[in-house]
C-alpha cells in the first residue's frame, strides 16, 4: 500500500486521526499529517475501480433531486440561499464570459450561472448525477477524464465546490486548473477547514472529515503552499456560513446525540462566532489567480 503524502511524495508523515466512515460503511481509517508539506490526507485510500461504492446512498444529498422529508427539504431550502452567495463570491468583478464548474453535480451553480448569461461548461464523474444535469441546462457536461481535452487559457472563471477534497491526484488537477485559466482569470476554491471551532469539537466525528470520499484535508496554510507551487497566487478568502450548521448537525447524528438538529445548530453557531474573531470558518473559499497577470 502507497502511503506517500499525495501532493509532495514524502513518505514522513503521522498519524493525527483514527476514524471511520460513519456515514456509510463504518470501516476503519486514518488521517496523516505529511511531515514535509502540512497536508492532511486520508488513508488506506479506496482504489478507483471502487471509490463510487462509498457515494452509493440514498441518504448522500449532494446528489439527491425532490427528496421527501423534513431535513431534505430544509436542505433544499439552504441550498437556495447558498447558491446565491456562491454566485456573488466567483463572480464579483467579473464580467459575464466562459465558467467551468469542476464537480458540478446535478448542475445547481451551473444552472444558476447559465441564466445570469454565463457560458458553461461542466466536469462530473457521476453519471446520475450528469443525466439530470443535461435536463437542465445546455451547458456540456463533461467527465473528469475529458479535462485534458479542454483548450488552454480558455476560462475566465473555474470553480470547485467542495471538490477538491474529493480528488484523488492532486497534481494533475491543480495542472489541469493552471492549463485552463485565462491569464486575468479568477479559480474558486471550497473546502472544509479543519481547524474551523466544530473540526477541533468533534474530531473523529467531524462530518466535514467524510472518508474516504475525502481524500485531502487542507488549511489555509497548506492550500495556499499547494496553489502556489502552480503559479496560482491568493488573492483572497472569503466563508460559506451555513456550513457550520450543517456540518455540525451531520456530525450530531454520528455521535448518536437525541435532538441533533437542535445540538448542530447551537454547535454551528457557536463555530461561526468564533471564527469571526479567529478567521477560521467551517468552509473557506479560496480566490486564487494566475501570477503572471494581474486579477480582474
């Protein structure tokens, strides 16, 4: 078994985390600190023959379309709310012109960028989730091998909303980011924060920690060295706050607390008001742009 760090190929690493995968399988993992780079990474890491048995749930909303019930339709609700905030934090500066939604899903930031004027085009491994993707919008949809296919410097926007986490060669992906971005392009970048207050509370519990389905657990220390080693340079970082909530009421449920809607969302409060002061947000977003050129 490979057990070298996966972006800087160091073999010196500890053991920070044992966990399991609550949500699904409950088998056993562990999370290592790369003693050379900072990167925290999951391992044993699942095969890519089977990593998709680990997304198969009815339960894995990020996918999910018209569910029933209580907690689904509160997420539905939230996830409109977010989409809008999303919108406004890639898209601030910039004029409308070519976006790539890296792991875009059932298409919902997609959707929402095509009927602001944006040209679209998106990356997703699943192919449910591409089919109810392509019954809305016009948008191509594209799987992660095709990446490569794509032509250089052609997008002023790519975003990867809670992807990065999820990928398995880090250095391909950040290339292929690098090779795809105009030289006054702008790269948007969510992902979970280990360091946020409800990462530290929860700990092997933290439902922001998921594995296997994330590979790659990132501060803003080691994204930013990781970004930069591509020529990819901060320019600056901003939060998704109703993450916090969610977060910390999925986390609840795997702790087996009663009332863990109520529990999370005294948990995601108290995370948020914390990082007020300490900058350290449940989900950060990182604004990268290309060093050669000055952002827009």
């Amino acid at each position: 078994m490979n057990n070298k760090c996966p972006w800087c190929g160091s073999d010196k690493a500890q053991i920070n985390l044992w966990l399991k995968d609550d949500f699904l399988t409950k088998e056993d993992f562990h999370i290592c600190e790369c003693l050379n780079c900072g990167l925290l990474y999951t391992m044993p890491r699942p095969p890519k023959e089977k990593i998709g048995d680990y997304y198969k749930s009815e339960e894995y909303y990020s996918h999910q379309e018209n569910k029933k019930g209580f907690i689904p339709r509160l997420y539905e609700s939230i996830k409109k709310v977010n989409l809008r905030h999303k919108y406004k934090i890639a898209t601030k500066g910039l004029e409308v012109g070519t976006l790539l939604d890296i792991g875009c899903g059932v298409g919902d930031f997609l959707h929402t960028a095509e009927n602001k004027g944006w040209q679209c085009t998106g990356v997703e491994p699943s192919d449910d989730a591409k089919e109810i993707a392509h019954k809305r919008m016009k948008a191509p949809i594209y799987r992660s091998e095709q990446l490569e296919q794509l032509p250089d410097k052609s997008f002023d926007l790519i975003t990867m909303w809670h992807v990065l986490e999820h990928v398995d060669d880090l250095k391909w992906q950040i290339e292929q980011l690098q090779r795809l971005v105009k030289p006054n392009g702008r790269i948007v970048i969510a992902v979970p924060n280990y360091k946020s207050y409800d990462g530290q509370f929860y700990k092997e519990h933290w439902a922001a920690y998921d594995v296997p389905r994330h590979l790659n657990h990132f501060s803003r220390n080691t994204i930013t060295k990781i970004f930069k080693a591509n020529n990819l340079i901060l320019e600056r970082t901003t939060k998704l706050v109703w993450d916090a909530y969610y977060i910390s009421f999925m986390s609840e449920q795997y702790r087996n607390h009663a009332f863990p809607l109520i529990r999370g969302a005294f948990r995601g409060l108290v995370s948020n008001c914390k990082a007020r002061r300490s900058g350290e947000w449940s989900s950060l977003v990182y604004i990268f742009h290309p060093k050669t050129e000055n952002p827009k």
